[in-house]
C-alpha cells in the first residue's frame, strides 16, 4: 500500500496536527486522516501504509454505532471523492488520494481536554500507581496488578496541548478548567461511550484497556469530535491472551513506542525511523484490529 505523509489540497489549511489534515470549507472542515504516525508527541518521519483509512474508517463506525448516545460532529464520510464537489473542492485536482480516508465534518468549539478512561490499570496508570499507590493524582484501591481491570473504570482527564506533552488532570484542576457542570457531563458521557465500546468489543474479541475522546460544542450542545476508539487513541488487547499481572500484546500503536524506548531515543524531536518490518507489522495490527471489531475487511 502506498503511504500518504502529507496532502496538499486546493483549499485553505487550517491546521495541520500529527496525523490529520484539516481544510476550511466554509460552513464545514474537511478531515484527512494522513499516514503519518507520532508517539510520545513527536511525529516519526516514517509512515505506516494505509494507517490514516484505519483511523477514518473505524472512526466513522463508533461514531454511528455511538450517535445514540452522544451526537457527533460527522456530516459525511467520503468514499467517493466526487461527493467533494458538493462542498466546493476543487474536482479538476487528483482527489483520489481522499477516498475512505476523509469526512466532512461540523465546525466545533473544541473543549481543550483529552478525556481519558481507563478500564484497566497499564501504561502511565500503572507506571504512577507502582510509585505513588495514586492514578491521575486519586487515591485507588491498594493491591492491584498490572493490566487488572479496573471497577468502574476511571475518568482520568488530562490537557489537550498544542505543543509538547499533555498533562494529567485532578478533578479540581478540571472544574477550574472548564466549570463543574462541564466537567460533570465530559465525566458522565466519556464513561458512557467507554461502557458501551466496552461491552461491545469483548463480543468480538478485544479488550478496550483504555481510550481518550475530544468534545467539542456545537449551538451550546456538547458532541464528539475528532477521532473515536481508534488503535491511535485507545489501548486495545486481544480478550483469548489476556492475563492479569503483565503486559498485554498490543492491537494498538505500543509496540511503536516499545521499540522507541528500547532504542534508546530521548523522546524529543528529530524521532529515527522505525525498521520496515516494524511497519509492516504495525500496519496489519491496525488492519487486524479494524477486521475483528467490524466484521469487515478493507481494500489493500
């Protein structure tokens, strides 16, 4: 599969983030899911071939399976890059590389928070719990083991920075952030799709270790926004190996930010290039993940 780094489209660029492309349509955004891939906020100079249709494609199946629950900012997914045309896209320019990685979406006031929930207790939970007995700053109950579920799954808020590293948020520091009766219903429905995903993926074979959702607000009401339990947002295992008391095998991105720990990289920018059998293998884990939770397969 080819790899798409960058898009260059015939309309404005209003940002340009670590994986999306996102153009000023006037009344609407136009969404591209690049293939470029950042671990520990840095953008690798490498791409993993066909990541940015996993993303847009699993993305658009939450955000209809969940629009029950929460309304979300998706007017509609371009499988055809003739449907640009009715949102001003330029057709006479070779569009082709939009097709299934792409969505027209809904202009958000974006709500600056990474709304975390964690299921099961890994990765920087476990690495702070092990040091401190405390996730996110909150006393949890002692004696836990690593990747042990957690019940009920914890809201571990954090900020959504524009450059450098997120940092975690204590409740206080949320209701400060963004107001109590905000915060409460990022809580309420953050835990509510989490559940839901939850539930759902275990019928089909994955575990939903943990996921982070934006939001953003539209007339006054709070909807989804961004990216929706995607293997770039969301820590996902394979429910058959699953074992309590150690690190799980990925369905996600960690096995890129294993081998970049283990490289001995600094974790600042300029980031090296993983090893082509990495890719190779990141990219059919992505393309795995997508098969098992919706039943389908996608073109190569």
């Amino acid at each position: 599969m080819s790899v798409l780094l960058e898009s260059n489209l015939p309309c404005p660029l209003l940002h340009r983030g670590k994986v999306r492309d996102n153009y000023d349509l006037g009344d609407f955004l136009l969404m591209v899911a690049t293939d470029r891939i950042s671990a520990f906020d840095v953008v690798l100079p490498c791409g993993i071939p066909g990541k940015g249709v996993v993303l847009n494609q699993l993305s658009l199946f939450w955000f209809e399976k969940t629009a029950h629950m929460v309304p979300n900012h998706v007017i509609e997914g371009i499988a055809d890059v003739a449907q640009l045309k009715r949102f001003g896209v330029n057709a006479g320019t070779d569009l082709s590389c939009l097709a299934e990685r792409s969505t027209i979406v809904r202009k958000a006031e974006r709500i600056p928070v990474e709304c975390v929930v964690r299921g099961y207790i890994s990765g920087s939970a476990w690495a702070e719990y092990s040091r401190k007995g405390t996730v996110n700053g909150e006393v949890v109950p002692s004696g836990l083991r690593e990747s042990q579920r957690l019940s009920p799954p914890l809201f571990t808020p954090s900020t959504k920075a524009e450059n450098g590293h997120d940092e975690p948020l204590t409740r206080r520091e949320l209701v400060d952030l963004v107001g109590q009766d905000l915060a409460d219903e990022l809580e309420e429905k953050s835990l509510a799709v989490y559940s839901f995903a939850h539930e759902y993926a275990w019928t089909r074979g994955i575990i939903v270790a943990d996921t982070k959702f934006e939001f953003g607000i539209v007339d006054g009401q709070v909807i989804l926004i961004d990216e929706v339990l995607t293997p770039d947002s969301s820590r996902f295992w394979d429910a058959d190996d699953y074992k309590v008391g150690q690190p799980q095998e990925p369905f996600d991105k960690q096995m890129v930010r294993d081998w970049l720990s283990a490289s001995g990289w600094n974790k600042e920018p300029p980031a090296p290039m993983l090893p082509h059998d990495l890719i190779q293998r990141t990219a059919e884990r992505y393309r795995e993940v997508y098969r098992r939770l919706t039943g389908s397969t996608l073109h190569e």
